[in-house]
C-alpha cells in the first residue's frame, strides 16, 4: 500500500517540486494543502500517513497547524520544511510537535527525512549519507546549507540546551 504525505505549502512551485521528488523516490501519494487551515482539513478527509509542512503560510501558521495535526493524527510524523531555519525555530517546532526540521535550502535531504520518518528503511539517510540521486534531478530547491546531519530533530544535542 503506498503511503500518504500530505504537502502544505503556500508556495506552488514548492509544492510541485516536492510531489515531484517524493513521486520519483518512492511509492507515495501526494496530497496538497496551500495553507494550515487546508492542511487540517485535508488531514481529516485524508489521513496521511506523515505531514510535510512549512511555517510560514497564510490563514493559519506552521506551528498552529503542528500542535492541531498532532491532535488530528497523533501517530503520524510532521516533518517541517522552511526558509527560516535556525536553533530558535527548530526548537520550536519540535516543541510544537514536529518529528525533524528540514531546511527548505538542503531540500536534497526531504526524500532521506521522508524514508526515516516512514520507516522505508533506505540506503540514504537523515545521518548524513547522500540523498538518492532522483533528488539532485529534479532541480527541486537543492543548495547545501552547512550542518551536522542537514535535518534537525529532537535528538540534536546542540538543540536541548
């Protein structure tokens, strides 16, 4: 049975950039939301198995919608893609509910972030290792961003203090 992942995300080009690395990586239906408010809606109808969203979209925030989606789906992982990475934030979202923060500038770790969060258990992995070469084709958002692992998550020791 292929997973679900439901993309929030106010910006279309993201949107279709990611459907598009996620559909060429694994055997995923994508499901898309252009704000929180629509996130929560379509995760209701939906049920996906994880939530990809940004933080800052129209109508509703990225943390509103973390904190909700964990009431919604409290198994399912959220796994945060933003523009405004940093400690500050990626505390934050973990604190709100989110399972990794990815930032939108080493986009080339989603698929890695992706296959973790659902147990694909792959080749390449959020510890470091390359992404799968399908996500360095398909000019999706990909420019290294210096970091331990490219994803945080609520194991970062840096990120407890």
């Amino acid at each position: 049975m292929r997973a679900r992942i439901l993309v929030a995300d106010d910006h279309p080009l993201v949107r279709i950039a990611l459907r598009n690395v996620l559909e060429n990586a694994g055997p995923w239906e994508v499901i898309e939301a252009t704000d929180g408010e629509e996130a929560i809606a379509q995760a209701q109808a939906a049920r996906p198995d994880l939530v990809i969203l940004d933080l800052a979209m129209p109508v509703m925030d990225g943390f509103t919608a973390v904190a909700l989606l964990k009431k919604i789906l409290p198994d399912a992982p959220i796994l945060v893609h933003t523009l405004y990475f940093s400690p500050l934030v990626v505390k934050k979202a973990l604190k709100a509910g989110a399972r990794k923060v990815v930032p939108k500038s080493n986009s080339a770790m989603i698929v890695a972030a992706v296959q973790e969060l659902l147990g694909s258990g792959s080749e390449g992995s959020a510890s470091g290792e390359k992404p799968a070469a399908s996500q360095s084709e398909s000019g999706a958002l990909i420019v290294a961003m210096p970091s331990r692992s490219g994803v945080a998550t609520e194991t970062d020791e840096d990120l407890s203090a």
